[in-house]
C-alpha cells in the first residue's frame, strides 16, 4: 500500500481484547490520533465501532 502513495499504520489490540466497549475506545483514540483516517481493514465489530466513531465526525 505504501509504495502506491498509501501510508499505513498497523495498531494491534491487546491479547484477549474483545468487547464492543473496548473496540469503541480503540475506534475513538485511532480518530483522534488520525483525523484523516481514510479507512480500516479489521474485524467486524472493530469496523463497526470505527464507522460508528465516524459519523459523530460528520
């Protein structure tokens, strides 16, 4: 990805880390470290609590 103008940062949960409330604080702390966050590829309920932080942005 990045060698085709695409920067990317790996972020990897804690072990055993698998609650909806966690993934939201995740999803809220990556926004506010990247505000231009483009998009994520992650697990089902991570993307959920990403988009989910992404329209309180809008």
């Amino acid at each position: 990805m990045a060698e085709h103008g695409f920067p990317c940062k790996t972020y990897e949960l804690s072990r055993n880390q698998f609650d909806l409330d966690s993934y939201l604080q995740v999803a809220k702390e990556l926004h506010e470290k990247y505000p231009d966050i483009k998009s994520v590829f992650s697990v089902d309920l991570v993307l959920i609590a990403c988009l989910k932080e992404a329209m309180k942005k809008e």
